[in-house]
C-alpha cells in the first residue's frame, strides 16, 4: 500500500489518510479547515513502503518496471524522503535523497553504482525520478500547507462525489506550480484526483486507481497514475506495503547512506 502524497509525493509522497466515519464531510469543513487536516495527516511521522513503479510510453505500452523501497520521515514542515531501487538487478541502488528544511528549501542527492553521486539544486527538482513522470518536486510538495485555500465546486472522479479544494502557494512557499486542485471523495475525505496548474495550464494529473486499509487502519490511496510531465507518457504507481513501525537514525538519510542497500527490521518480509 503506498504512503500519502503531497503531490506530494507526489507522493508520491504522500498517501493521504481518510477520516474515520465518525468525521465531518468537506462540507461541514472550511477550505483552510480541510486543507490544515490533509496537512496534518500527511506529516505522518516515520515509515518504510515497498513500491511497483512502471513507466509506460505510449500509454498502454510497458516500458520499464521497477521495484523500489521507500524510507520516509516527515514532521510538521520539513521531510526526509529516501527512494532506492531494489529490482531489476542493473539498477539496483540507484538512489535519491530528499531533505526539506522547516523553511521550505529542498536539498536533494542522487547515487548511481558504483561510484557517481551528485547533488540536486533547486533548479533540477523538475527532472524526473528514476525515468519516471514523477518529478523530484512531487516527492516533498505539500499544497495542502500552502497559504490560500478555497473550495472551488463539486465533480465526479470515475462515480464518486468529490469536493474540489484549490490551493495557491504564498511568498514563502516553494514551488513551480500556481495553483493545485485536488478532488476529494466527500464520504471518506481521500484525495482522488489532483491537477497541479502553471499560469493556467495543466501540467501534472495524479489519479487515485485503487483505495485500500493502510498497517494503522486508515483508509488511504494505494494505486495511482501519474501523467503530464512528458507527452503521451504515464507512470503507474503500486504500493504493496506500508510500515509506520520503524525506526530510522539520521545518518540513513544522508549522502552517505545512499550507497548502502538495506532493508529495515521491522519491514515485512
């Protein structure tokens, strides 16, 4: 099962939990109300998820899979995100680090066996992740803590009643994109659909495929399809596993760390 996303994670970042039965729907809820909840559960502490990641261009056609592990660490504003390739054999270790400061800078490394590694600047967070069409900003976006949110209309993602939340980044927010809308079921709170917008244009659509009941019994989105980044390409998303019972030192998410391959004990097996 994949973790919440701030488109985030993208994303990918982020798998957004879903309010229990007993929580008011969007409409009992104020933009920034709603917004500030997303917000919250997305910054849900340490977790370890195993992920199928296939890039398919043209759509319908595979072009590569790959299976990757995912360490997480996220509190209130800032975010350790670990991504590292487990499977096929010939890429196994490529790395990427991720650490977001509480004010909102992104500093980022990539690791390619045997022996390259290299920073990521804040001009390269709009290069893909592993070949994919998430991009290196998906992975610690969190429009949902962004100045301005509003409540924008009602829509239907594939039969399911959605409320549209529309977040606009302030002066301190960091990020390309000018506006963010996000489709949220309005029984169960979980973010469905999300268009992320540069001066009006769509650039980025995220699609939730498949909702499923995450190791801390919430309900969160765990197939996704992403697309946008590259003409008649789209990137699906499978989280097979999600821990929240780990435990991660701060030298697992340094530069160094990026050129071990481990698995954490209290993963599943």
């Amino acid at each position: 099962m994949m973790p919440r996303l701030a488109f985030a994670c993208f994303c990918l970042a982020v798998v957004l939990s879903a309010a229990n039965s007993a929580d008011p729907s969007p409409q009992a809820l104020s933009a920034e109300d709603l917004a500030n909840r997303l917000s919250a559960w997305q910054q849900d502490g340490a977790s370890y998820v195993r992920l199928r990641m296939e890039n398919k261009q043209p759509p319908g056609t595979t072009k590569n899979a790959l299976q990757i592990q995912i360490k997480a660490r996220r509190a209130g504003d800032a975010a350790d995100v670990f991504y590292q390739i487990l499977w096929p054999k010939e890429r196994k270790g490529e790395t990427v680090l991720l650490r977001k400061a509480k004010d909102g800078s992104v500093r980022g490394w990539i690791f390619v066996p045997p022996d390259t590694l290299r920073s990521i600047g804040a001009s390269q967070m709009k290069e893909p992740l592993f070949g994919s069409d998430v991009l290196y900003e998906d992975l610690v976006d969190n429009h949902f803590a962004w100045k301005t949110q509003a409540f924008v209309g009602a829509g239907d993602v594939n039969g399911v009643n959605c409320q549209i939340l529309e977040s606009k980044p302030g002066k301190g927010d960091n990020s390309s994109f000018t506006t963010v809308r996000t489709w949220i079921d309005s029984r169960r709170l979980i973010p469905l659909r999300i268009e992320k917008y540069v001066a009006g244009r769509l650039a980025r659509r995220i699609d939730t495929a498949n909702v499923v009941t995450d190791d801390i019994g919430r309900q969160i989105p765990a197939n996704l399809t992403v697309s946008g980044s590259r003409p008649h390409s789209v990137t699906e998303l499978d989280g097979s596993r999600i821990k929240h019972d780990v435990t991660y030192s701060d030298r697992q998410f340094t530069p160094e760390a990026l050129k071990e391959v481990t698995i954490p004990r209290s993963s599943p097996e």
